[in-house]
C-alpha cells in the first residue's frame, strides 16, 4: 500500500492538500485563528492555543507509532542540528512578533477572511521564504553547528517509542489538570 501511495505523487498531493484543508478548519474551530486568542497566549492570559497544539502532538504521537507498528507509516526524520533550531526559531519567533500568527494560523486566518493575515502574513512568508533561499549558501555554515542527524528523540535515549510517548502523553494530561484546576 505504501509503495503504491508513494509512487502516485498527484494522490499524495491531493491527499496533503485535504488534509491542509481539514487542519486549517480546525483550527479556525478552536479559535487560535483569532488575534486576541493568539495575543491572550502571548500574555499567559489564555491557553487555547497551547492546549490544542499539545493536543496535537498527544495525538499525532499515538497516532503516527501505532501505523508505524502495523506498517502504515515508515518515518523518514529530517536532519537537523542546533544551529538550524535556533536560526529557525528566531526567523519563527521574529514573525510571530511581528504579526501575531504562526505559518498555521495564518492560513486558518486567511481561510476566515483576515486580510491582515493574507497581506502581511502570506506575503511575509513569501518574501522570507525567498530571502532565506537567496542566503542559504551563505547560511549553511551556521545551520550545520551542533549536527545530530536523523535521529528521533527515543533513538537518542536509546528507548522504546512508547516510553517517550507514555511520558509525555502523562506530562501533558498534568499540564492540562494544572491549567484547568488554576483556572486557565
């Protein structure tokens, strides 16, 4: 099934497309689309935002080990280093400053008719997108400090996936209990 899938490149493109679609509806559903949702976030105000993003990692960590143990899924983890972590972080970080969204929510945003979100943010990220590409030569140097590769985080601590996930799965549920029983 998989072989099949992945030699039908239009199928998988039609399939990523869907699932943008229903991602962005859902998180138009839940309100972190929304500004002040997202502003409330940034003020440790309102944890909507948090609370779906964990969410969807309890979620897509369950989810993604159980096809891969039935043979539905093969992870291909990209590369990645310190240095990339960083300067991705601080080109994430210095958007979402700047306008308040996320590459997420501004589609979701966009989807709901937000023209600040289409203006400064689709064209925003079109512009960076194109910066960073015309600087990357110049980049690659700094990306690659502090490599690790290909590696997932059970593989580094040498563990079953599953203790990774039950963990975290426990510490995000606590997470969740403390937010709630503080009122948040």
């Amino acid at each position: 099934m998989l072989k099949t899938l992945h030699a039908k490149k239009k199928t998988q493109l039609i399939l990523g497309l869907m699932m943008g679609f229903i991602f962005g509806f859902l998180l138009q559903k839940g309100g972190v689309a929304k500004y002040d949702v997202i502003l409330g976030q940034l003020l440790l105000k309102d944890f909507t935002v948090i609370k779906i993003m964990l969410s969807a990692v309890v979620i897509g960590m369950i989810g993604i080990y159980a096809m891969k143990e039935v043979g539905l899924v093969q992870l291909h983890p990209k590369p990645g280093s310190i240095g990339m972590t960083l300067f991705g972080g601080l080109i994430f970080g210095i958007g979402f400053a700047l306008l308040g969204y996320c590459p997420g929510t501004i589609s979701a945003a966009i989807g709901q008719g937000n023209l600040d979100a289409l203006l400064g943010g689709l064209i925003g990220i079109l512009i960076g997108s194109g910066i960073f590409a015309h600087l990357y030569p110049n980049l690659e140097g700094i990306l690659k400090k502090g490599w690790f590769g290909e590696i997932t985080i059970p593989e580094y601590l040498k563990v079953n996936p599953w203790v990774v996930i039950v963990t975290l799965c426990l510490l995000i549920i606590s997470f969740f209990y403390w937010l709630e029983s503080i009122g948040l």
